[in-house]
C-alpha cells in the first residue's frame, strides 16, 4: 500500500464515523480537484487512484443519503 491509500482509508474511516453526507461529497469534489494537476503533470498513477477514490466518496454518500431517507419515512 502506498501513502495515498493509507491516507484514504484514514480519512475514510473518519468521515464514517462522522456520518455527515456532505463531507463525503467534499472529499470527492477534493480528489477530482487535485487529480487535474497530476493528470496535467502525466503522474497518472496518483491522479488515478485519486479519480478512485472520489468515486469511493460518491458511492458512500449515496449509501448514507439512501439510508437516511429511508428512517425518515
């Protein structure tokens, strides 16, 4: 595992324990925001992994936002 991923799940396991949807949507809007310069700079790894890990944001903000809405009601 490399740094990045570390600091994924670090920031991940954070957010969860948080529980508030529109972090998770911060930290995604902020990977694709720093992925742009390492995809202009050709680090294509990093700025991969980094277009991963919003999706990862994305994903779980649905799960939480569908799971809130659903004890609403």
């Amino acid at each position: 595992m490399k740094a990045q991923d570390i600091l994924f799940f670090v920031v991940l396991v954070l957010l969860v324990i948080l529980r508030k949807p529109r972090y998770f949507v911060v930290a995604g809007l902020a990977c694709l925001a720093f992925s742009i310069p390492l995809f202009a700079m050709w680090v294509f790894f990093t700025a991969e992994h980094l277009i991963w890990y919003a999706a990862a944001f994305f994903f779980i903000f649905v799960l939480f936002s569908l799971l809130q809405s659903h004890k609403v009601q």
